[in-house]
C-alpha cells in the first residue's frame, strides 16, 4: 500500500472515530436524569430538573442557565467549571460536591446545602444564600460579591450570617450574645 493510501486510509478512520465519539456525547448528554448520570460537557440551559436525584453525576464544563433544580439532590456531583447562572436552586442539596470554578452567578441558592463542598474559586456573584448551609466547605479564593447570605451557616457551622450580610458573613448578634453568655 503507498503511502497516499495509507494517509487516505488513515484520516478516514480518524474521521469515523470522531462522528463515532460526537454520537456518544451527544447520548450522553441526552440520557435521563439518574443518580451518577454523565452530562459532561453538556448544555442543559433551561431544563427543568425540580426534584432530580443526580446524586454523584459528572457534570463537569457543563451548562444548566436558567435551569430549576429546586429541591433537586446534587449531592457529590462533580461540576468544575459547570454554569448555573440565573438558576433556581431552592432548597437543593449540594453537600460534598466538587463545585470548582463553578458559576453560580445570580442563581438563587436559598436555603441550600453546601456542606463539604469544595467551592475552590467558585462564583456566588449577586446569587441569593440565604438560610444555606456552608458547614464544612471550603471556600478558597470563592467570590461572594453581592451575595446574599442573610441567615446562611457559615463554613465553621456556629456563626448564622446577619441579615444584611451582601458579600461577606456579618455574625448575627443573636449568635455573639450567645456565645458570650456561655
């Protein structure tokens, strides 16, 4: 065989393995919402997923904007990188979960739980925490700007953030008091 052949013989088997690989991600990201799902790489924007259980799911680099994921159990997900901009996350249980460089942008993440989650650089610009729980989770370099935390729990699991707390955990003086006392 020459070697033009060969090169011929060889993109075409490059370009077979790749619409074979494109049609498998296409599947996956098109696959019903279960525990340890794999939605990598995926775009999700404006699903609603209220009450999905996608415990220990992949999905990283993925998109959910505008998504409802309102009471939905997150739990070990891995989403680095993953955009939940403008998403409705009420009451949603994101405890342990790998939310690095996440985006949560204006997502409304009341009354949610973060514990153990690893928030490593993870955007909660303008987003709305309040009454969340942060116990545990680790926060590194995580960009809270204009974030509501009004009667969040705070990562140490004692201090309840102020209401009025936009940007950073104010302790409430209810909490201080108490902690004077005893």
């Amino acid at each position: 065989m020459r070697a033009r052949d060969r090169f011929v013989l060889a993109l075409a088997a490059g370009a077979t393995l790749a619409l074979v690989s494109g049609a498998v991600a296409l599947a996956q990201c098109t696959a019903f919402a279960a525990p340890g799902v794999e939605w990598r790489r995926c775009l999700q924007d404006g699903s609603n997923l209220q009450g999905a259980q996608l415990t220990g799911a992949d999905l990283r680099d993925s998109s959910f904007r505008r998504t409802v994921f309102d009471g939905a159990d997150l739990s070990g997900i891995r989403a680095r990188r993953a955009r939940f901009t403008s998403a409705s996350m009420k009451g949603v249980d994101l405890s342990t979960a790998d939310l690095t460089l996440a985006d949560f942008t204006s997502a409304d993440l009341s009354d949610a739980i973060l514990r153990d989650a690893t928030l490593r650089r993870t955007s909660f610009v303008n987003a709305i925490l309040r009454g969340a729980d942060l116990t545990g989770a680790n926060p590194l370099e995580a960009d809270f700007s204009r974030a509501d935390l009004a009667g969040a729990t705070w990562v140490d699991g004692q201090t309840i953030c102020d209401e009025g707390s936009i940007g950073r955990c104010h302790p409430s003086p209810a909490a201080d008091a108490g902690a004077i006392s005893n």
